[in-house]
C-alpha cells in the first residue's frame, strides 16, 4: 500500500502539470484513504514513509480540499521520528517543504545532512541512500532558482 501511494504522489507532483493537476486531485483523496490505512496498520512503516507521504499529501493537495502547511510539518516531524537515520525525509523537506516556506536556511541544512552520511547506513536500501544523496547535490546546485 504505501509504494502504492508512494508512486502516485510523485506521478502527480513531478508529472501531472500544474494546470491539470485540479482534474487528477481525486487521486490525492484515493491515497489519503490508503495512506490512513497505512498508519493504522504500520505508522512506522519503512523509516516513516507513510508520515511523509502524509506531509507530501497535504503539501500537494489545494487548500480548498483540504492541503495545510502547518499538517505537512506535523507529519514530516513523525516521518524523522521514525526514521532518523533515513534520509528519506531530510531530503523531501529540502526538495518540496522549503522552497515553498522560502526557509533556505533549513533547506541548506537538511541537504547538508543528507550529504554528511555514509551510503548504505542510512536505514534504507543502498540504492535510494544514493540516489538522496546524488538529489542533494543537485538541489544545492539549483538553490538559486529554487529561492
């Protein structure tokens, strides 16, 4: 359930272009069942994935159906709780959180992070810990166009 959701919400905010995207939100509110479904069953589930996907969805989602900042943090906050070694979160916070709170500061720092740790002792599989650590590098190569 949760590489369900995980694959549907980056379909939708890397592909689905931003004026289409009001006709797809019905799929946002399909993973937001799934995603409930998920923290009854294994909030923790994969280093806090869930929770962040959580934080993705309310991201992503139009205020008038329900998106909120405020809810994302919550949620990105229980995803690093869950998973503190992972760099799943760090790296998602940089990449989608604050370039929209404008907070480089916390973008520098997170990517920082991420950058500072080891490929393979991160909690997830080594081909993702790279894959977060190759992204990191580019985000702070796009951080002017970003902010």
């Amino acid at each position: 359930m949760g590489y369900w959701v995980t694959a549907v919400l980056y379909y939708f905010k890397e592909v689905v272009p931003d004026p289409l995207k009001v006709f797809d939100a019905r799929w946002l509110t399909r993973t937001r069942i799934v995603m409930e479904r998920v923290e009854t069953v294994k909030p923790e589930w994969s280093g806090g994935a869930n929770y962040f996907n959580l934080g993705i969805y309310y991201l992503a989602t139009p205020k008038s159906m329900g998106g909120d900042l405020g809810k994302a943090e919550e949620y990105f906050e229980k995803a690093a709780s869950s998973g503190p070694n992972w760099l799943l979160t760090p790296w998602g916070k940089a990449k989608y959180y604050y370039p929209l709170t404008g907070d480089r500061e916390a973008f520098n720092q997170e990517l920082e992070w991420v950058l500072a740790r080891t490929p393979g002792n991160t909690g997830e599989p080594y081909p993702w810990s790279i894959y977060f650590i190759k992204q990191a590098h580019e985000l702070k190569a796009q951080a002017d166009e970003l902010f």
